[in-house]
C-alpha cells in the first residue's frame, strides 16, 4: 500500500518510468467499452419520478427513497423529480384503476429515452387481490415493464434487491443466479418481441427437466 | 379574503382559467385531481376529481367469504388499516352477537392507536414535505419505522397485517413485545416536542398556517365532517368518548380541541393527538389482562392448532371455517369507530350465506373532501395546497 | 340509539304527521331502522331532524343496498346521528326497479349494452328514482353521487348528479348483484404461448 502511494506520487512528478509506469497504468486505469461505462454510470444516477398510487406508495418512494433506514440515496437515487420530462424511472406502486391507466400511459409517453418502469407490488404486476372491473391486471397490458416486484407491500428490502436488478438490467447484465443454481437455464418468459418469446424446443425440454428435479 | 394584485391606476383585463392539478402531481397527497378555476393566484371555484384507484373492494368483498374479507378491506385507507379492520370485524362480532375477550379488547385498542401515531406521522412528514419542511420527512420516517417494527414482531408484515379477526385478534404477542412497545412509548412523547421545536417556531411555517383554511364549525357539521377537522374547530366530538367500544372507557386520556379552525389548530391537534395515543397505549400495556386472545366459538373462530390432533369436533370446525366459513344469519348492522380521519362507519348486509351481500364503509376522507371547497375558495393557491395537506386525505379510502 | 318502544313512538309521531310513510319498523342487533316508502322519504327526514325533541341533525352515511331477488330491490340507507343525545337512527327507504318488465321476467339484461340516458332528464328511464336530501344534508352530495354511480338511482334536484368514481363515460351500474365481476385474465407468457 505504502509502495503504491509511493508510485503514485513519482507518477504525478513525472519520474516514473518505463516498467513501473506501465505497471503503474495497469492498476489504476480501468480500460473497458463504452456502452459499459455508459451503462454504469445510468444505472448508478438513476432520477425516480415521484409517482405513488396507493399502499405500494408508502412503503415506496416513501420509505424506501426517503427513510433513513432503507435509503436508495446510497444507489445514487435520491434525486427525485417531480416532471416526467426529467424523470429515468416510474415506479408503479400501487393498483392501476381503469381510470388511472390512461394517464399512466401518458406519463410514461412523456418519459425521455432511456427509461424504466418498475412494477411494485403485486397489484400492478398482476392486478394482485382485485380481479374485478375496476383494476387494470398488470400493468403489462398497457405499458412495457422491465421490473416486477412481489409483495403486498413488498419490504423495502425486496425494493432494494429489485433496484440492484434493475441497475444490472441497465448494465447489460441480468442476473442468472437461481437458474445456474438450478440448471435451469432456458425456462425464462420472455414478453413478446423479446429473444426468446416464440416456443423453443431447448425451452421446453429444459422446463420439463426443471420440473422433474423439482419433483413435481 | 384574499384579492388578486391588480397594476395600479387603471382597469386590467382578467379572466379566470382553469387549472388542472393532479392526478399525478408531488403535493396531491395520493392520485386526486383538483380542477381549480383560479383568478390570478386566487381560487375561485374547485372541484375535485377523484376514483383514480378505484378499486371495486365494496364488490370484491360480495364474492368472499367473510374471513378473506378482512384483507381487502385493510386495503382501502392504507395508512390505517387496522381501523378498517375494526370496523368490519366489530361490525360483524355484533351483527353476530360474538363477545370478544378483554385481553384482546386491550390489544386491539393497542394496536389501533399505534396505527393512529402511525397514521399521524405519515401525515406530518407528507404535509411537512409539500410545505417545505423537507426534514419533516425524515424524522417522521424514522418513528414510522420503529412503529412497523412492532407490527411486524406481533403480526408478521409490516402493513396490512391482517391482525383483527372476527373474535379477537388472531395471535398473541411474543415475548420481548412488551419491551420493545415500552422503550417506544417512552421516546414517542419527545420526539414530538422535537417536531414541535421545529415546526412550532419556523416563522414561514407559521405564517402559512395560521388564519389559513378556515370552515365554520356550523358548515362542518352540515357538510358531515368529522375527526381532527372537526375538533380544530372547536367541537369536542370523539366516538372514542361518545360511544363506549372495545375498552376505551376504562382510559383515561383527553381529547384536543382547537379553537379557530385554522390548517394550525390542526396540526396542532394531530399532534397532541400522538401524545394522546401514547398514553393510551402505556395504560393499556399496564393494564393488559391475562386470558385468551380470541373468543372461543368455533363456529366462526378457528381452533387451536394443537388440538386438531387429538379432536375430530374442532377438525370438522376447521375444515368447515376454512372451505366455506361461517354463515351468517340474514341482518344489516352499521359499526363507526374513530379513525385518524374521523367518523370510520361499516355497513354490512348479510343474507345468510356465507359471503357478505354487501360490505360499505363510510370512509372519513370521502366525506371530508367535501369541506376542501369551502376551505379553500377565495384564498391563495399556496393557502390551498396547504388546507389539503392539513385535510389529510387518503385517496385509497376516498376511491375504495 | 333509541330502544325498541322509543321506535315504535317515532313511528307513531310520523304517522300522525305523515300517514303511510313509514312502511315498518326493525329493531336488531341495538340498530333502530325506520322503513319508508320512497315517496315520502325527504318529509320523514325533514321530521328527524328539525322536530324539537328528535333533532338527528348529522347524516353519518348515505348508502345503498341491493337485494336482488327479493323485492322491492333497491334500498337507500341513510344513518342519521343525534349528537347531543348520542343516538343513533337509520332509515331505509326501499325502492323498487323500474326495469322490471310487467310479466315479471325480472330485470332486462341487456341495460348494460343500451347507452344510459343523461339521468333525471328522461322521464321513460327505466332507472329508480328518488329525491335528493342535498337541501336538508349538505354532507349527501358526494354519497349520492356515489349511489347514482354505483346502482343507478337517480336523485331528483341533485345539483350535480353525475359519475364520481368511474370514468365518465363508464356504461353499468358496478355494484348492482347482476352486474358481473369483471377483471380479465393476467397475461402470463406461458398462457399465451401455450393456450393461445
């Protein structure tokens, strides 16, 4: 540590030379593309737009963005902004009415490319408890979602992971811990238009494989 | 009354727009739409647009048995839910004639008034966040959470606990409880002073309330509103007080009462209205009998789970309860009880199966948002922003 | 809340002042109802209120009920508070739906897919109809917007009678017993991709 503290302070006076210079380099410049560093950087300043519907809301944004205790400020997140104009990410807490849909839709219209939708809670991931007249069932039928979250609320906690995923979908790496774990590997359910939303057959083999170890 | 700026010497054209507030907006307090004819920053006319999450809960609950019901209607007011709890399975234990036993009487009004210092403080860091006292909002969060730890000891979940059921509540509280609810309990009553020294001297803050959104007590009681708003105005009307349910008689606390009616009468009675709570909730931990938690009719209360083993009755109970549920025999009854919004009524119908005709709850916030108008009229936009935060409406209960 | 022989002298009184309004009298559970005949709700409720020893001068709730199959099908409540004397009252006013054909074929099915008439305007609408306590209880306003949005009774002289917590131009009676559930079915991929 003290060596490279050392190193340092030679590299910034100009001394450093020849192999220890490159070594030098190695270890402090990060060399990678630009969509990585681009997507770093989105995923880790993401602007929430201030959107609650109903109970989702008070678990979040409210203590989830602005509670001490689970706090998205150390996400980068904090910044919420009130206009969709300057707003990355809509947060759909809460059940979507009939009557709300369409103003969601515009909402999220008005949202400037990149954005996301998070889906929290199951009321809009699915229309939850109400499969009745007057809820929308998920908010999928009217809007693309890049993020479900269960719960009725889900414990910020659940947000917090699902945040961590949705930074890793921003940085063009989900995470495929579970079905590595399980082997399997093939069983997503993709929407429509996504890579794999046609029938496969690895798919399909590989979801009566899952099922089998399962025991079911 | 308030008055447009008008140039001096000389007439200025003026005419009244509409401005369309909401749903979506950071000082709506939920999805209200406000339809605001304004005549430079002075209201002139308002009215509300509401049912942007309607939920149907009143039809959902015809298609459930009365048990399931008890999750959707925690639903409705969703800062408050155990009061909706209340309602409904108070609502139900007299319709059915159902005696709840006292230790859980004691831990009903426990948790309710919990949920009142929960209700509360939600309010006062949203209230505190669109006024412009943005540190409101953290401190408010922290006492919040401490609250919902307790609830998540006794209960489980954090929020819509499901907790009341119709006899009782439907666990005990664990070891350590007690504890945890008695450092709380301890610390409640300083932290309001601490929100007080922040808020009660921020001469802004003052100057925003005081003399702000004033109602007529008279107008109020015509317009059906009850609760903090009410009591602000100087009417000492509490159905904790007026009508004797679980056992609220047996404490002894007061109930504010404002004097002018202004948005501060209110915020100055929510929050000795915490204080309050907290000292219902102390004499109630000291008074908690010891005995059963939940009543002892297995025809509508499950039983014990150790004695499915050894009794063929309470196994046939429990398949019964839990496949069909209890029927009720044909009878309407309406139960109120003091939410933190004021008058909290139930109507059920029962038809004698075993799913509910018709469940209906006077919600507090509905029937208060009816005052936002005469509140609000002839004063400044700003004055108006901050009667709706003093109004503390909760748009779950107001759309249901 | 008045007990059973107090009822049955409230009744009385209105007889006197309003033959035929109040149809019956229930008593259960500590609940006193008063069961009128639409016609003559606004003068039974004009009488709770401003008679000097009855004075139930807060409307709680305004709500409605529907009874189907039992006849008549509709019911508005009302639960009227007396707060000096702490005691409560309800009042049921049964209404009976005009939709029901002369045969006795039960309500028509196909209301749902007619477009509503503009309510209060069409003398021929086939929705019930009763009179607005909005001049008496200033608190009824949004309730009975509620009960017009949800069962489709129309309150005569509301000032303002239209949809509150559907869309506008919502078709149906949502809470009425013959109007279904609704809800669609969550589109779930491997439904799709498998069921069609």
């Amino acid at each position: 540590m003290r060596a490279r503290q050392l190193r340092a302070r030679d590299m910034l006076r100009g001394d450093l030379e020849g192999e220890e210079l490159e070594r030098h380099v190695e270890e402090k410049v990060v060399m990678t593309s630009f969509e990585r560093m681009l997507g770093w950087a989105r995923s880790n300043s993401i602007f929430p737009l201030t959107f609650g519907l109903a109970c989702c809301a008070i678990e979040a944004p409210i203590a989830v963005v602005g509670s001490p205790r689970y706090d998205l400020a150390r996400f980068g997140a904090e910044a919420l902004r009130a206009s969709p104009r300057q707003a990355d990410m809509i947060i759909l807490s809460g059940r979507v009415s009939v009557k709300m849909a369409p103003v969601v839709r515009r909402l999220y219209d008005q949202m400037l490319e990149p954005k996301w939708a998070v889906s929290m809670g199951a009321c809009s991931s699915s229309g939850g408890m109400f499969s009745n007249y007057a809820v929308v069932q998920g908010a999928d039928k009217f809007m693309p979602i890049d993020l479900h979250i269960p719960g009725c609320p889900p414990r910020p906690e659940a947000v917090l992971y699902g945040f961590n995923k949705l930074q890793r979908k921003i940085q063009g790496n989900p995470d495929q811990g579970w079905r590595a774990r399980y082997g399997a590997a093939g069983t997503e359910e993709w929407a429509r238009g996504g890579p794999r939303s046609a029938p496969s057959a690895e798919g399909d083999e590989a979801y009566l494989v899952a099922r089998e170890l399962i025991g079911a | 009354m308030a008055e447009p700026q008008r140039p001096p010497g000389g007439e200025a054209e003026t005419e009244v727009m509409t401005v369309n507030i909401g749903p979506h907006h950071p000082a709506t307090h939920g999805v209200l739409r406000l339809v605001v004819d304004l005549e430079g920053e002075v209201v002139r006319d308002l009215r509300p647009v509401i049912g942007y999450v309607h939920t149907g809960i009143e039809k959902s609950c015809e298609d459930k048995s009365y048990w399931k019901v008890i999750p959707f209607v925690e639903r409705m007011d969703y800062v408050s839910y155990f009061f909706q709890m209340e309602a409904f399975c108070g609502a139900l234990e007299r319709l059915v004639g159902l005696e709840i036993p006292e230790r859980a009487k004691y831990l009903r009004v426990i948790f309710l008034e919990l949920n009142r210092i929960h209700s509360h403080l939600v309010w006062l860091g949203t209230t505190g966040l669109d006024l412009g006292a943005v540190s409101m909002l953290w401190y408010c969060f922290r006492e919040r959470d401490r609250i919902l730890d307790l609830f998540e000891m006794a209960a489980g979940q954090r929020m819509h606990t499901r907790y009341f059921q119709v006899g009782g509540v439907i666990e005990d509280i664990p070891l350590g409880f007690e504890e945890k609810l008695r450092s709380f309990v301890a610390d409640m009553p300083v932290r309001v002073g601490q929100y007080l020294d922040l808020l009660d001297r921020n001469e802004v803050f003052l100057r925003r309330t005081k003399g702000t959104g004033v109602v007529p007590r008279e107008r109020l009681l015509e317009l059906g509103v009850t609760g903090p708003l009410l009591r602000a105005a100087g009417e000492p009307w509490d159905l904790r007080k007026t009508f004797d349910y679980l056992a609220y008689p047996r404490f002894d606390f007061k109930v504010p009462v404002g004097t002018v009616g202004d948005n501060y009468d209110r915020f100055r009675v929510r929050l000795a209205e915490m204080v309050e709570s907290t000292r219902i909730v102390e004499q109630a931990l000291d008074g908690l009998p010891e005995g059963p938690f939940i009543a002892d009719d297995r025809k509508y209360v499950l039983p014990p789970r150790s004695e499915l083993s050894t009794s063929m009755e309470s196994l046939i109970h429990h398949f019964k309860l839990v496949t069909e549920g209890y029927r009720v025999e044909p009878g309407e009854i309406y139960y109120a009880i003091e939410s933190p919004r004021g008058e909290l009524g139930c109507f059920v119908l029962a038809d004698g199966s075993a799913k509910p005709a018709r469940v209906h709850f006077r919600d507090p916030s509905f029937v208060n948002l009816q005052a936002f108008r005469d509140m609000s009229v002839g004063t400044y936009v700003a004055d108006m922003i901050c009667s709706l935060g003093m109004l503390d409406p909760i748009l779950g209960g107001v759309d249901r | 809340m008045p007990d059973a022989p107090g009822l049955e002298l409230i009744r009385g009184e209105i007889e006197q002042d309003h033959p035929g309004a109040v149809v019956d009298t229930s008593f259960a559970q500590e609940r006193a109802v008063l069961v009128v005949d639409a016609a003559q709700v606004l003068p039974v409720l004009r009488w709770l209120r401003d008679s000097p020893g009855q004075g139930y001068r807060f409307l709680s709730s305004l709500h409605a009920a529907d009874y189907l199959p039992a006849e008549p099908r509709f019911a508005v409540h009302y639960e009227l508070l007396n707060r000096d004397r702490v005691e409560r009252i309800g009042v049921k006013a049964l209404l009976a739906d005009p939709a029901v054909g002369d045969q006795g074929e039960g309500p028509r099915t196909d209301t749902l897919a007619r477009p509503q008439a503009p309510p209060g305007q069409d003398p021929q609408s086939d929705l019930p109809q009763i009179d607005s306590c909005v001049s008496l209880f200033p608190t009824a306003e949004f309730q009975e917007r509620e009960v017009f949005d949800f069962f489709g009774i129309v309150f005569r002289g509301h000032p303002d009678l239209r949809r509150i917590l559907m869309p506008e131009d919502y078709v149906g009676w949502p809470q009425r017993r013959d109007f279904p559930m609704g809800g669609e079915p969550v589109t779930f991929t491997y439904n799709e991709r498998n069921y069609g």
